[in-house]
C-alpha cells in the first residue's frame, strides 16, 4: 500500500464504496468536532482563524501540486491552475483574510454560498478523489480534508458575524462564478482542460450526465448558471433556516 501511488497503480475505491462511506463519515465526525470546539463560544478575533485556515490550505494546495509533479505528470501542469469551483476556495480564503473592505465581503461572500454547498457536494460526490484514488491515498485524504474544512469554514464565519447572508450578494457572487467559469471555459478550449466541468461531465457524476443530455449544445452555460445561482439560493435558503431556529430559541428564553 502506496499512500502516494501514481494514478492507476490500485483501483479507485468509487463513489458510495465503503470506502466513501468510511471516509465520508470520518468528515462528518470531524466537522463535529470543529463545530463543538470552535462554534460553541464566538471567537475574540475570528479573522486569526480564516488566515490560518488559508495559509494551511494553499501551503497543502504546493504540496499536491509538487506531488503530481513528482509522479513525472510535468505535462499536465495547466490541470493544476486552481479554476475549479472548489479550488477558488484557495484565493478566496486569502482574500477573506487578509484583503480589507469590500475586496474581503467579496471574499466572504464566496467563501459561504460557495464554500458551503461546493463542500457539501464534494464530499456526496468526489469524483476527482475516490473517483479515481483508493480510499486511504493521499488525493483523498486531501480533497476529504480540503472540503470539510470549506463546509466549516463557511459555518464559522457566519456564526462570527463576518457575514450577514442577504439577498443583496446575489449579484455579486453570481458574477465571481460567472467571471470564473468564463475563464474556465476559455483555458479548457486552448488547453484541452475541463475545468468546472464545463467542457463534459464527469463520467461518474449522474447529475452532470443529466444536465449534458438535458442543455445539449448549451450545456456550458447550463452548468455556469447552475453553479452560480443554485449554490446561492441553497446556501441561503440553510442561512434563512438558521436564522429562523435562532429566533425560535430567542422567543422560549
């Protein structure tokens, strides 16, 4: 057993495996107890936390990168530029904690609705990880860690109060992921790429499959507005639930 074999040498543990399951339970045993630690009492200085946070996953982004590298993939550079949806978790995370103003809203803002649900999803369906890695290799662990930490960072600046979700940010986050898989779209047609999955679905991701069959020829746009819009409304829909079991337990004190 190679925590670090190259792509190929052991066979994917595959989506709902029991090793998904196993590690899917792992994050949300994990997610926990973050939760219960740090979300318990608000922090004095909550912005530490986010540039800790940032600092630690682009420094774990160097180390995946130099070991695709090392795995002799030097070809493959372009697949490690960080335009997935996720992978905008990374510059974000930076921004939110070190930018000022409204430079860091944006960040935040992003950093919830996107963080939140763009975890969320990965973690059901990891396509780039168990998809194609054994349960216990490092790519896994990585991407299982990298998502948890999303979900929980998104939960944690809400609780904090470093944002306050509205349906003012619509436009302005719809227009981040927006700009994000225009650029996408422009690199997977010079490089071959398929960043955000906008130049085909993922094999084994059913709900792309769906969308590809359903949008045809306008699938890239289908999938732009679906990540921009949908991981929005969903966001702030749980926001609106949140807020409402506050009030609820407000009104019985």
């Amino acid at each position: 057993m190679n925590f670090f074999a190259e792509r190929g040498v052991f066979p994917p543990a595959g989506l709902f495996s029991l090793g998904h399951l196993f590690m899917l339970l792992c994050c949300v045993v994990l997610l926990i107890v973050l939760m219960k630690i740090l979300l318990k009492n608000k922090a004095e200085n909550p912005y530490k936390l986010v540039r800790v946070v940032a600092i630690a996953v682009f420094v774990l982004e160097i180390v995946k990168t130099a070991w695709g590298l090392s795995a002799g993939r030097y070809n493959e550079w372009y697949e490690y530029l960080p335009i997935w949806f996720c992978s905008l978790f990374i510059p974000f995370s930076l921004l939110a904690g070190f930018a000022k103003g409204r430079l860091q809203s944006l960040a935040f803002s992003f950093l919830y609705y996107g963080g939140l649900i763009g975890g969320a999803t990965y973690l059901v369906f990891p396509t780039t990880s168990i998809g194609r890695y054994p349960f216990w290799h490092f790519i896994t662990f990585h991407s299982m860690f990298y998502h948890t930490i999303m979900i929980f960072v998104a939960l944690y600046i809400v609780r904090n109060g470093l944002i306050k979700p509205s349906m003012k940010d619509m436009k302005s986050y719809v227009l981040v992921i927006i700009a994000a898989c225009v650029l996408a779209y422009v690199v997977n047609e010079n490089l071959g790429t398929n960043y955000m999955f906008l130049a085909k679905p993922a094999s084994n991701n059913a709900l792309l499959q769906f969308a590809l069959a359903v949008a045809g020829p306008m699938y890239p746009v289908a999938v732009t507005l679906f990540q921009a819009f949908v991981s929005f409304f969903s966001a702030y829909g749980l926001y609106l639930l949140y807020k409402k079991y506050l009030d609820k337990k407000a009104s019985q004190m």
